[in-house]
C-alpha cells in the first residue's frame, strides 16, 4: 500500500504547486483540481524524488508554454492556451500516477521496474512538450515525419529540426534528474543505465506522439477562416471538416500513448540492462554475484573444516 504518512505533507507539496500554476495561469480550475490527487498520489507512493521529476516537467512546459513565440504561419494552427485543463493533466500524469501506485503493491521482481517506467513516462511528455514549444518558433519549412513532405505551421506530425533538439533536450533533462536521485540514493537504480534507459524513452514516446499525430489523431480544417484545428469546431465557432484521422483520437489519446509507450521502452531497457534492487538502489545482477561470492566462500571455509577435521580423526583414534 503507498505509504500514508507521506500522503498530507504530499497535498501540502501539491497544493503548493498548484497554487502558483494558477497564478501565473498554467492551470485552469479543473486543471488546478486534478493537480492535486495526482501529485499527492505520486509523493506518497513513490517518494519525494518521483514528485521532484513531475514538478520539472510541469514547471518547465509551462515556462515554455508562456514565453513561446510562433511565426505568421503557426498562427494557422488553433492551438490550446497556456492553462491546461483537467483532461491535459489526466493525460499526462494518469501513467506516472499509476506507475508510482504500482511501485508498492506489484511483487519485488517487477517492482525494480517502477522508478525507470515513471522516469520513461515524464521523459516522454516532457519531450514532447519542449519539442512542440521549442519547435514553434522555428523558421524552418515543417515536413510531415511520415512522407517528409512539406507542411503548414503546427500541424499535428510535423516536425522540425528545432523541434527534434527540443525533444533530445527534454528527454535528457529528465533522465540527468532522475540519475541524479540515484547517484544521490534518493531513488533506486543505477545512474547510467537510468540514464541511457530513460533518455531512450524520452525521445521514442514523442517521436511515438508524432507518428500517432501524422496518421490517426484527428485533424480538421475551418471550411469558414481556413485555420488548421484538432477540434470539431473552430475557435472562430464555425464547423470544421475531418481532414485526417479518427474523430475518437483526440491530442490528448495520443498524449496517453505517449506517456504509456515511455513507460513501457524505460522498463523494457532497463530489464535488459540487468534490473535494479528495489531498497538499495544496486544492480540485480551484481547482488547475485555478491551472493554467489559470499556461498562459495562459505562452503570453502567448511571444506576447509571438513579437511582438517579428517585430517585429525585418525591421530585421535590411534591415540586411544
């Protein structure tokens, strides 16, 4: 079960943050009201290093969120405001917040996977998020990550090379802070293979949220101002026409299986590179050879008894 005790001074940290993400307008009421289960949820299960991963994604895409800057093409595309609202926040928090939960209730074997998927998953949409700010202000032509044909400003699969830096960026930030818990034993795990597994993540789930955002996520076109919208109706109010896609995939589908493909990649990666001790933070593999080590050991020093004793037996008898 999560740790309880941990659960008020997390809504305290929570309400903390949410307070000044209202304020500085990165959340909407709703936004601001979903904020707050999922980071108590995320301090009290996983720890205070896991919430210090989650408060980096949101304080840096907000950041960049309010300080973006878009050429005359990107103002085409009817992009969401600064605030995010209750679904945004689901969309990128409900896999870290079920990831966290799951650190303490799955069995030991695949508990050691928890804290790479976690960091997998705040990688993710934090590469996400920077490549889509930080590609933004490019002035570069977009190509669709599909065809690598030309397309306009902000439409949803295409990239740019800004954009891709952005994604790296992101992706490594939040895999250097989640390294830097371990290296500090504040989290499990091993920096390098921390490193390398979540960076990996990072950068696969947004690419992973491009190709989705090129091929199935809905996109539609205003039949009135001609302004590019992943919404069925326009900000102008008129009706849009589906362009491309599937009306049911929405950004904010294609957000959760982005989250959920970081999670997978990070856990996945770090199995291959030997696993993790859930307490101590040591290499599964090297506390089995530890182990090993200390038996054979062990079962040297009774051989070594079972010699000299046999060795003595005789003398003794003839003695008698």
């Amino acid at each position: 079960m999560p740790r309880l005790q941990r659960l008020p001074s997390g809504f305290v940290a929570a309400t903390g943050v949410v307070v000044v993400g209202r304020r500085r307008r990165s959340l909407s009421r709703g936004g601001a009201i979903a904020a707050l289960p999922v980071g108590a949820a995320v301090v009290a299960a996983g720890g205070w290093w896991w919430g210090a991963l989650l408060v980096a994604f949101f304080t840096s895409s907000s950041w960049l969120s309010r300080h973006r800057h878009y050429d005359a093409g990107a103002q085409t595309q009817q992009r969401r405001g600064s605030e995010r609202d209750w679904v945004q926040v689901l969309a990128n928090g409900a896999v870290a917040t079920a990831v966290a939960m799951a650190s303490q209730v799955l069995p030991s074997p695949v508990r050691r996977y928890c804290y790479p998927a976690f960091g997998g998953v705040i990688a993710a949409v934090t590469a996400d998020t920077w490549a889509t700010e930080i590609g933004a202000g490019s002035r570069l032509p977009r190509r669709m990550i599909t065809t690598g044909h030309l397309v306009p400003a902000g439409t949803s699969g295409g990239v740019t090379t800004r954009g891709t830096v952005g994604d790296i960026a992101g992706a490594t930030a939040i895999a250097v802070l989640a390294a830097t818990g371990s290296r500090c034993r504040w989290a499990p795990g091993r920096p390098s293979r921390l490193l390398l597994s979540i960076t990996v993540a990072g950068v696969t789930g947004s690419l992973g949220d491009s190709l989705l955002g090129a091929t199935l996520q809905a996109s539609y076109t205003c039949s009135d101002c001609g302004s590019m919208t992943d919404h069925a109706v326009c900000q102008c109010g008129q009706n849009a026409s589906l362009t491309r896609g599937y009306p049911a995939i929405t950004n904010d589908i294609v957000n959760l299986a982005a989250s959920s493909t970081g999670a997978f990649v990070a856990a996945s990666l770090s199995r291959a590179l030997g696993g993790y001790d859930p307490v101590q933070g040591e290499s599964l593999r090297s506390y089995q050879r530890c182990s090993l080590r200390r038996l054979r050991k062990t079962g040297d020093a009774d051989d070594g008894l079972a010699d000299r004793s046999g060795r003595s037996s005789p003398s003794a008898g003839t003695g008698g």
